[in-house]
C-alpha cells in the first residue's frame, strides 16, 4: 500500500542510503501518506521522532499534510454521547485520532504558523494568509482558550482575493462557525464572533 511504500523508503533512506536524508518535503509527504491511510499511530511517530531526528521544523505544509484526513472531533463526540459502543478496532482509532490531534495542537501553538495567528486570551485570530486546514486548527485553539473567558473574538480571514471563485477560508471558517453553532457575524475581511452560547456567563 501507499503508507507502506513510504515507511519503507523512510528506512531504506534512513539506513543503507546513509548520504541520502529525506527532506522536509518528503517527510510531509511520508505524513500525507500516513494520515489518508489513518494509521494514526505511525503519523505520530513520525511526526513526535522522526522529525527532530531528521532536524524538521515543522511548517504550514505539515498542518497541511496531517490534517488531510484528519475526521471531525464533533462526529466522535455525537456517537459517545448517543451512548452507542463502538468496535474494539474503531475504539482503537478514535484513541489514535485523539492522540494525534493533541500533539498536534501542542506543536502548532508552539510553532511560528501558531503564534502569529494567536495569543492565549487575546480578541483577534488572525487567520489571514493561512490554508483552510491550519485555520481551522487555530480557531479551534481560540475557541478552547475562550472557553475560561468568553468574549468576542475578531477573526480575520482575509478578503479572499487570491481564491478563484468563492473565498475559500471565509467559506470554510463560517462553516465551522455553524456547525459549532456560535453567533457570528460577517465583515469585510472577516466575522465577530460570540465565543459562548445563549446568556453571556458573568465574569
């Protein structure tokens, strides 16, 4: 299989082709390959080991790369919560998925794609400039932060000028924004969003 192939060629290139180092570009690829496949469990060794061993920082393209299949954490918490049990196997998964995710969240907040887009308990998410699948990391991250101090948040998208057709990080933002069911309303370049839902909680 795809997987397969690319954790071969990673040790062959890591063992006998000792001149030969994979770059920061195949390491991505090696990572697409992992997460469209969902073995999780190799897509976090790779990304916890793999990439320091082989001195890779991690960039907007690895976001990029680990979030191409990466399932909606709102799926698994609508069958946890409709008290259905699910398969040792697909247990197994979900475990994984979370797993990943959460390293993944730590290394973005610790990256420079995380910082510039947000600080803990600021009011604006830049998002500007960034891939949809980087964006909605980062959203995520503000709206876990808000969590302890609702407020309203900016989140800037940009105007989507560089999108053919729709603007596709606006689009996709205020399809997150529905989905989690949150008031937001649209501005040029972006939506002011109540980060709590119903009353606003007293500080």
């Amino acid at each position: 299989s795809y997987w397969e192939s690319s954790l071969a060629l990673a040790s062959e290139l890591n063992g006998s082709l000792e001149y030969v180092a994979p770059d920061l570009v195949s390491s991505n690829l090696q990572l697409a390959a992992l997460t469209m496949s969902h073995q999780w469990k190799h897509a976090l060794h790779l990304l916890k080991h793999n990439f320091a061993q082989r001195g890779h920082q991690i960039d907007a393209s690895t976001y990029n790369s680990a979030n191409i299949a990466m399932p909606e954490p709102q799926a698994a918490q609508a069958e946890t919560a409709e008290g259905q049990r699910t398969p040792t196997g697909e247990e197994d998964t979900a475990r994984g998925v979370q797993e990943f995710r959460e390293y993944l969240m730590r290394t973005f907040i610790e990256s420079d794609v995380g910082r510039k887009a947000f600080f803990s308990g600021d009011h604006v998410l830049d998002l500007h400039g960034m891939s949809l699948p980087s964006a909605k990391m980062a959203l995520q991250l503000a709206l876990d932060d808000a969590k302890e101090k609702p407020r309203t948040l900016l989140i800037v998208t940009g105007q989507g000028k560089h999108s053919t057709g729709e603007p596709l990080l606006k689009e996709g933002v205020a399809s997150m924004l529905d989905r989690l069911q949150l008031h937001a309303r649209a501005v040029a370049g972006g939506f002011y969003v109540q980060t709590w839902r119903g009353k606003r909680p007293k500080k």
